[in-house]
C-alpha cells in the first residue's frame, strides 16, 4: 500500500476487494492513509490507542479494511463488521531434532493419565466380554439393557477421570 493512493493499483487483496466493490456500488472515494507509527492498534497506558485503531477513535479515518483481530479492549472504541474470511490460525515452529518424533504426542500429558486411557482399552472390553458370555446377559432383555448401561457409565467415568487428569495437569500454576 502507498500512503495518499486513491486507486486498486496499490490496495490489494480480499479486504481491498470487498471494499472496491462496495465503491463501485455506494458510489464513493477513498485515500489510503497508512498509520504514522506503523502499527494495527494497541492501548497505551494514558488509555489512547496507537496504529490505525488510534486513528478510527481520533476520528482521523473512517474506514479500516484490514484483517482485525476482535479483542476485549478494541470493542468499546470501534465498530467491527462481521468477518468476510474464515481465518484458521496455526502455530508452527522448527522441528528441533530435524527428525521425526514419536514422543511429541505423547508428552504433552502426564503419565496418569495415559494409565487411565491404557486402563480403559485394557479393562472395558474383557469386561464386557465377560459380562456378556458368562454372565448370561443375554438370557433376558433387562439384563442386556443393564449391561449397557454399565458399559455407559464406566466409560463415562473413565473419561470424566481422563479429562478432570488433563485439566489439572494443564491449569497448574508454576512454582
């Protein structure tokens, strides 16, 4: 983008699109105004705002087709329209050991609970089995349907368990 330019020659992409559009349609001109210090907005302590939020407050523009992110503290001091684009945000960083590894599934949870999952794979289906088989579950419709019940609520159980493991692992508070 040029500072002080009025045409779609150097104001491209989705957002400039839409907005070249509505132009052409509500029959309006525009210059590009970038912001002084370069940035999208950020909330100084005084409680002014920097970037091109600083200008919309100050009411120094009065459009900003950009790709704002909505915050809590933008909210109060600008209007956003509903997004035109589906963003889907990732976090990708270097492999440190420039190889494939295994146990970077794996750490991320504590040992506790890959024994809960474990002892759910191993215990549930022996013990359905065996409920089914010698129990005689299949002798009469209520016991079918208690069967499953247990079933039910046993995995439940085990994934409340695996669940509550994880969270608590997750939001611990540094030492």
């Amino acid at each position: 983008m040029v500072d002080g330019c009025q045409s779609s020659e150097c104001f491209k992409g989705i957002f400039p699109d839409v907005f070249h559009e509505l132009q052409s349609i509500l029959n309006f001109t525009y210059t590009i105004h970038m912001p002084p210090d370069g940035e999208w907005g950020a909330k100084r302590s005084d409680g002014s705002w920097t970037g091109v939020i600083g200008q919309l407050a100050a009411r120094e523009v009065d459009v900003a087709a950009a790709d704002f992110r909505i915050t809590a503290l933008r909210g109060p001091v600008v209007d956003f329209l509903p997004p035109i684009d589906d963003p889907h945000m990732r976090l990708f960083i270097a492999n440190p050991a420039e190889s494939f590894n295994w146990y970077a599934y794996v750490r991320p949870y504590p040992r506790i609970t890959w024994g809960a999952i474990a002892l759910a794979v191993l215990v549930l289906p022996p013990l359905v089995s065996w409920l089914i088989t010698k129990g005689g579950v299949f002798s009469s419709p209520d016991r079918l349907l208690l069967l499953l019940l247990v079933a039910v609520a046993v995995t439940v159980i085990v994934i409340v368990f695996v669940v509550v493991v994880v969270a608590v692992t997750f939001h611990r508070v540094p030492q």
